[in-house]
C-alpha cells in the first residue's frame, strides 16, 4: 500500500474504524481532516506522511512537559518493569493521592480515574448521592467531556444564543441517542451571571444536586470568569446545601499545581482533574471535600466508584514523575515567563503586519482571534470574530508546519528557538493571509 495524503490514510482507517478516526474530536477544525501521527517528541510530532510540525494542540492540552518526557517515559519503563499492573493499589498510588491532596486546595480525599469524562461522571454521581436529589446546574458553552448528562450546550458553537441573559438557556445541540429525560435533569445557565444563578437556584429549591463548570474555559479560547463570581456560587451552594464542583481537568495545572481553583483563592467542594496531571497517560482524579467523597464508603448505600483501570499503575507513574518535575520551586516561573513573552511577540507580528488580531491567554493556554483587535470577552464576543479568516489562517499556518486544533497548548518544551521559529512560521502566515 503506498499511502502518502492525510485523506488516503482516512479512506484506509474508515474501512475498519468508524469515520477513519478513533475520537471524533479528532477531525481538524480547519482543515476538516483528522491529523494521524506516527513519532511525538518534545514540542513536535511528525505526521503520517513525514512532515514535521510544531504543536500547538499537545493532545487536547494534555502534554504540558512536551511528548515523550524523559522523566515519564522512564517512570513508564520502571512500572512496566514491575509487572505494572495486578489490578490493586500500590504505594506510588498512596504517595501520588498524597502529593495531590497537598497541593489542590479542595483536595481532602481523592479517588482515582481513567479520564476526564469517567471524572466528571463521578463528580455528578458523587453531588447527587450527598444530596439525594437530581438536578444538575451547567454553564452555556462549557464543555465537560463525552458524558450523557452533560452533552446539550458544550462548546461555545452550541448556547443559547437567543438568551440576552434573563432567563435559564434553552437545550441546545442535543446529542442522538441521549434520552431527553437526561437533559431534564440538566439546568443550563449563562456563566458569570449572578442573576440567572440565583433565580434558577431558587426555582428549583430542594432539587438541584450540584453545579459545575470550568473555573478556566479554555476549551472555547480563554475566557475568565471572576473570584466575586466564583465566591457567590460557593456562598450560594453552601445555602441551598448543594455541591460545588469545578471541572480543572482542562484548565489543572495550566496556571500553577493549585490549578485554576488555586489561581483565583475560591475552593471548590469538588474538582476534576486529569490531562496534563500524567502528561497525558490516561488518568483522572475527582478530588474534594472528606465529607462527600466519603459518600464511597457509605457502608448503606454508597455512592459506586470503581473500574478494573481506576488507578492504573501507568497513570500512577506518569503522574507521580510529572508531578516531580510541576512541583519544582520555580517550574511555573521559568514556564509562564516564557509564554508571557510568546503571547507578547505574537500580539506584535499581528500589529506591525496590520492584520487585526487578539492574543486571549492565560498560563499555558492561548487562543488568536482573528478580525478583531478587542477581547473577546464572552461568547457573544465571538460573532466579532472573522470565521473565513480564522480557517483560511490557521490553515496556511498547518501547511507551514505549524499545528493548531481547538485549544491551544505551550508545553515547557516549547523553548525560546521553538517559539521563535514558530513566530517566523506565523509571520509568514500573516503575510500569506492579507495577500
Ligand atoms: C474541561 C474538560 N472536561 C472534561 C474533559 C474530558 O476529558 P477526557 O477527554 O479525558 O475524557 C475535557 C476534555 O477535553 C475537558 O476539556
């Protein structure tokens, strides 16, 4: 077989694999084509065809120490070489709850598990079972992995964009095969509006369970909330005895090792975390207050955490070495000072070219808008943005090596010549895209 396109390896997959690919996130939201790569190391992975790019996309924001770590893939040899997995805990997996537990604010107990979305299934389960009630609150827009409950109105392309923030959002972007009875156990809500929370809250008083959201949204390109926000979701948990829960599994260890929940001083009563905590070996964690997560071991009717994976001992490894390397005194100083001034060189080539451009970030995450030179500060903002500009752009900037998907990732291995070379590649886009 002499495959040598993108799109002929996808024909290949598709005869075995449902749409040639094994996520369906995995299509480039540009370029309309799933990406297949054979070699990954530090801030670059090579293509199925041999071509070399620089990523910008790190597995969904997964890799923050760059691919192929040295540090982890050791650490992954060490478990293989002990025989890695019976199925049962061990002390690394004592040693990495424990490190968690010091360092994430809402962590006083934790459970173990292989994935964002197996995360935030357990966080809902856990909020329902402490409460004994149903309801779940979710932002317009936030995105909390591929689970049923939390599908309608994930991404920013699915609010309700009728909603000019007076009531709770209407179901948006239903998802084949969920039972409408699930989304009537799902009340949607505009982030950071005070308003709407309260009311919502009160309307539906004795049923609400928990509320969850992304204390970072970097799924849908940076967007902040505030800790005046935060603070009064928590006061308004806590007086309709509901359960707080922050989705960091996107936004952990982006800002620092106390995670978004850390960067703006507001604890949650749960959190998700999972991606760049193993630099992107599977695992997750739901971590929160004792008195919840006790719920597991409620000797009447417990609230089911377990899995044959749930703590697997490559996740335990991966995590217990990226850990080694994040918690290091000035990790995150160096780091964040490196993508600090990427952010400012990349706002300078869009203004000294005269192609009207914002540079939204924080931490390791990033996103170019494109058509404008005003933030975007909410998903309304984002009809400001030029679509065919963005895809024409962003297109040109992969065929010139450079790899962009949804959220885009700086690991610590993108150093200052990677970050050069990139701003060149960047620059030459920008002069390709105003001709
Ligand atoms: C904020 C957020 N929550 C949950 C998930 C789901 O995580 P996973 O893909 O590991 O299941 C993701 C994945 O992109 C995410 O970005």
């Amino acid at each position: 077989m002499n495959i040598k396109t993108l799109s002929e390896i996808q024909e290949e997959a598709a005869n075995y694999i449902t749409g040639g690919m094994s996520s369906s996130f995995r299509a480039n939201f540009f370029t309309g084509l799933p990406m297949y790569a054979t070699k990954a190391k530090g801030p670059r992975f090579t293509d199925c065809t041999g071509k070399e790019f620089i990523d910008f996309f790190m597995c969904h924001g997964a890799v923050i120490l760059g691919h192929d770590r040295y540090e982890v893939q050791s650490a992954l040899h060490k478990a293989i070489d002990k025989g890695y997995y019976a199925g049962f805990d061990d002390w690394p997996t004592v040693k990495l709850a424990k490190r968690i537990c010091e360092s994430i604010p809402a962590a006083e107990r934790i459970r173990f598990v292989n994935s964002g979305t197996e995360g935030t299934l357990l966080a809902l389960r856990l909020a329902r079972g402490y409460t004994n009630r149903n309801m779940i609150i979710r932002m317009d827009g936030h995105y909390h992995g591929c689970q049923d409950y939390l599908f309608a109105n994930n991404l920013a392309s699915k609010i309700d964009a009728s909603n000019n923030g007076s009531r709770r959002s209407k179901t948006i972007g239903r998802t084949a095969g969920v039972p409408e009875a699930v989304d009537s156990l799902v009340a949607t809500v505009p982030w950071n509006n005070f308003e709407i929370l309260e009311k919502v809250l009160h309307e539906e008083e004795g049923k609400i369970a928990g509320i969850i959201m992304n204390v970072i949204d970097y799924n849908n390109g940076v967007f902040l909330t505030t800790p005046e926000y935060l603070h009064f979701a928590q006061q308004q948990a806590k007086k309709y005895g509901i359960v707080l829960i922050f989705d960091e599994v996107l936004s952990g260890f982006k800002t620092g090792v106390s995670c978004g929940q850390g960067f703006y001083g507001v604890t949650p009563d749960l959190c998700v975390i999972g991606k760049a905590l193993s630099n992107n070996v599977p695992l997750g964690v739901v971590a929160g207050k004792k008195k919840i997560m006790d719920r597991i071991m409620d000797p009447i009717d417990p609230v089911v955490s377990g899995g044959t994976f749930s703590g697997n001992q490559l996740g335990i490894a991966a995590g217990n070495a990226s850990l080694d390397i994040l918690m290091q005194e000035d990790f995150y100083k160096k780091f964040l000072a490196r993508t600090n001034k990427f952010y400012a060189s990349l706002k300078t080539i869009f203004d000294e070219r005269g192609l009207p451009a914002f540079v939204q970030h924080l931490g390791a995450g990033f996103h170019i808008f494109l058509g404008t030179s005003e933030p975007i500060n909410n998903y309304k903002d984002l009809n400001r943005v030029d679509r065919e500009l963005t895809r024409q752009f962003f297109t040109i900037c992969i065929e010139n090596g450079l790899y962009f998907h949804t959220d885009f990732t700086i690991s610590a291995a993108h150093d200052d010549s990677t970050l050069n070379e990139a701003l060149e590649k960047l620059d030459r886009a920008i002069i390709k895209v105003k001709n």
